[in-house]
C-alpha cells in the first residue's frame, strides 16, 4: 500500500477531505461516549519541532496515546539533524526504520517536504510558519461544520479571515494562506480582508480562484471589514506577531490596530449567529477584544480541543490501513514460531 503524507493542502480532493471529516467526527463521538477505539496499538509516531508548540504538540501526542500507541517529543535542538550535522534524508530514512510515522514543525516548507521525499512512513506538518498549516485548516474546517445550522451545507458558509493575510515580507499569514487554499476546494466563499500591504499573496488568489471555478465558491478581497460583515457565518484571525516575530509588535499594531480587531463594534454589524475563530495562540485586546475574545460568539476553545480530534483523525486516516496491510502478512504459525524462538532463549 502506498505511503501518503499530509503536508500540503493542494494535495487532496474535496472528496477526500469529505472523508477525513467523517473519520474525525467519528472519533469525536467515541470519545464523548467515554470509547477510545485502539486503532493504533503498539504504533509509534515520532515528533520532530525547532519552534514552541502547546495545540500541535499536545494533539498529536495526546492522540496517538489515546489510539493505544506512543509519541516521542524530538527537539531538533537534541537530534543530529539540522545546520552542518546529518542531512534531513538520512534522519528521513533513520527515523522511518524506527517510528511508524513522522510529524515535524519546522520553519521551512522546504525541509517537510524533503523529509517526506525520503520518508517511507507517513509525515504529517505540523506547521511551517510562514508557508503552511493543513492540520489547523482542516481542524477549522471540521468546527464550522459542528456550528452550522442544520439546514446548512459547507458550500453555504461565508467565512471572512482578517488581519495579516500575506506570508510576503513581514507577514505571517500561513494560516490564511492554508484555509483559503483548502476552503476554495470545499466551496466556500472566502473573504480576505486586510490592509493593502497584507493582503493575500497573488498566486495564492489565483489558485484559489482557479479552485473555486471547480467547486462553485467564491473569493471575495476587501480592506474594509464592515463591507461583507452582515453576511459572514464566521470570522477568524492570527496572531498577528509571534515568538520569533516580537520586534514587529509596534509595527503590526500600527498596521492592524484597532481597525482589523474583531471587537464589539464589528460585531454589531454581523449577524447574532456569527462565530468567531482563533488558531491560537493570540495576543488578547489586540486581534480579538477581550469581550468578545470571552463573549457568547467565541469558539475559540472548541476550536482549540477540536486540534486533538483532528488530530486522532489524520492519524487513523493516514496509518490504520498500512497497519491493516501488515497485519494481513501476519500469520498465527508465524506468530507462534519466533514466539516460541524467543522464548527458548530468553526462559532459561
């Protein structure tokens, strides 16, 4: 069975992510039953990072003990890998002898894609800072859908995403990037609202245009966030500096400050029912005011735990039918054999 990676939201159908969402619901209703199904028993997933983490690292490590496996927490800063010491597709091909999988965040697209080039296990991004966050975009995704109406489908949502679209320059705006490339698959319109400087990167709107031609949704550039407020199910933003990005703060605040805030003024012209979303972690009073960070629209915690669920999902999704796949070679003779073979040796 071939290996697959999740890296790149380009990478998948609609149809496939149809049935990621699926799995993920799935799992989510077994857990609130009080059910961990051990899907991956005796699996072991290891979890490469350079950069801070609480959502990404504690999801997927969580996850994978709550499917019956194991996660290791593998600071790059601890590895051989990395500057001048051993090249990414010799830690590739070391850790996929050992892991059953990889998860890496890492500063650079580049470097996760190179490491599944040589993988022969799955790897899942957990991030690349400026670049990509497939695992956030479809946890996003997966919490729209809890919030819809019942009589709503996906390709009925407006969701507006304001603040630092861009991941030119200065700006960090990978998440954006992320859920607009994989909203435009799923037909949703998307509205971009920011400032000039931070709008969305050209190729980005073109891809998404180009998709949105395919699945009926519409993409939709503003500067003004009242434009299209009365219209949107639901309103998400980034933080707009991060650790490694502190010296911008008086730069973003300037830029962004208050008027990409999503605050109660905003709210006041959007419909009761708007939700509002945050990836985490945020700069409170400044992205989102406190009362509505707080506030009866908020999911931002449900958004948060639903990380995890992601999370078990992706997990189950991308390495239970290569598990299946080996346990069919598995015969009860076999089993039996080198069983008996170790005992000999070891019971004396």
């Amino acid at each position: 069975m071939q290996v697959r990676h999740f890296i790149e939201t380009d990478d998948f159908t609609k149809e496939e992510y149809l049935e990621m969402l699926k799995v993920i619901k799935t799992l989510k209703e077994a857990e609130y039953k009080g059910i961990r199904l051990p899907l991956l028993k005796d699996q072991s997933l290891g979890m490469m990072f350079d950069q801070p983490s609480t959502r990404t690292r504690v999801s997927f490590e969580a996850g994978m003990t709550q499917l019956g496996g194991h996660a290791l927490y593998l600071e790059t800063k601890t590895l051989h890998c990395g500057e001048d010491r051993e090249t990414i597709k010799d830690t590739a091909e070391v850790l996929s002898g050992m892991c059953d999988a990889i998860e890496i965040r890492t500063e650079s697209q580049d470097t996760i894609i190179e490491l599944a080039k040589w993988a022969t296990v799955p790897v899942f991004s957990g991030m690349s800072s400026k670049c990509m966050h497939p695992t956030q975009a479809l946890c996003d995704l997966f919490t729209m859908t809890e919030y819809l109406p019942a009589d709503k489908k996906i390709e009925d949502i407006v969701y507006m995403f304001i603040g630092d679209n861009s991941v030119l320059g200065d700006n960090i705006g990978g998440v954006c990037r992320t859920e607009a490339r994989l909203l435009s698959k799923m037909g949703v319109t998307f509205i971009s609202c920011a400032p000039k400087e931070a709008e969305m990167a050209p190729e980005d709107v073109a891809y998404c245009k180009a998709e949105m031609e395919k699945s009926g949704g519409k993409f939709i550039q503003t500067n003004d966030p009242y434009e299209y407020i009365d219209q949107v199910d639901f309103i998400a933003t980034d933080a707009w500096w991060y650790h490694g990005s502190d010296h911008l703060k008086d730069k973003k605040i300037a830029t962004f400050f208050p008027k990409y805030s999503i605050n109660a003024e905003l709210l006041s012209k959007a419909k009761p029912s708007i939700k509002v979303m945050h990836n985490l972690p945020g700069n409170r009073g400044y992205e989102i005011s406190d009362e509505v960070w707080d506030g009866p629209n908020s999911i931002l915690i449900p958004q948060a735990e639903n990380r995890l669920h992601t999370e078990k999902g992706l997990l189950v999704y991308f390495m239970y039918p290569l598990l299946k796949e080996k346990e069919k070679l598995h015969k009860e003779e076999e089993i039996a054999k080198y069983t008996k073979e170790v005992e000999a040796l070891v019971l004396k």
